[in-house]
C-alpha cells in the first residue's frame, strides 16, 4: 500500500533549480510598484551613498492572484521573523524613500 502512495506523492512535488548566479541574489534597497489591470510589476532599484541615479537591478512581473499570494507568504514570513527576532523598525515615512544615506561626500 505504501508503493501507491508514492506516485500520488510524486506528482505534488516540482523539482526547483537554482542556478549559482541566481543563488548569490541581487541586493535591493528600494522597490517600486505599478500595476495595469493583468499584471504587477516589482522594480527592485540598489541606491547607493551620494550617488544620484539608480539603476533598476532586477524586474518581476506577476499576475495579481500571484501578486496576493506573494503578499500572504510575505506577510507570514515577516510574523515568523518578528515572533523569532523581535519588531522589526520601520522608517518614518515622510523620508521614505531614503534619498539621503548621511554619509560625507567623498572628496579626492
């Protein structure tokens, strides 16, 4: 009986690869979002110290169903993270987005 089971077992799982390019990850610090009526689209943007321009480095494009699930698995993440590390601070939002890192101004 357990040899049936392993079929129906098979079929619920999908194999993922994670290519090592992809599996270093792209750091982002600022996300903008828009949306039409069939997709939204995720821009994940690097801002850097004293630099005023910023390059989109990475751009996911979802169907609104995947866009709320996204939002549900992040939702459940940040909980489980907050339960194990405690609140996690958020930034007044009169200065979001961060445009200025208070860092000096690099002088040659």
């Amino acid at each position: 009986m357990a040899d049936q089971n392993k079929p129906k077992q098979a079929q619920n799982q999908i194999n993922i690869e994670l290519p090592e390019d992809v599996a270093e990850g792209t750091y982002s610090n600022l996300a903008i979002i828009s949306h039409s009526q069939s997709e939204f689209v995720l821009d994940f943007i690097r801002m850097v110290p004293n630099v005023p321009k910023a390059k989109v480095k990475s751009r996911v494009i979802l169907t609104p169903q995947h866009a709320k699930r996204l939002l549900k698995a992040l939702q459940d993440n940040i909980t489980k993270f907050e339960n194990q590390f405690g609140p996690v601070a958020e930034p007044d939002s009169s200065s979001f987005p961060p445009m200025n890192f208070s860092t000096p101004k690099a002088e040659a």
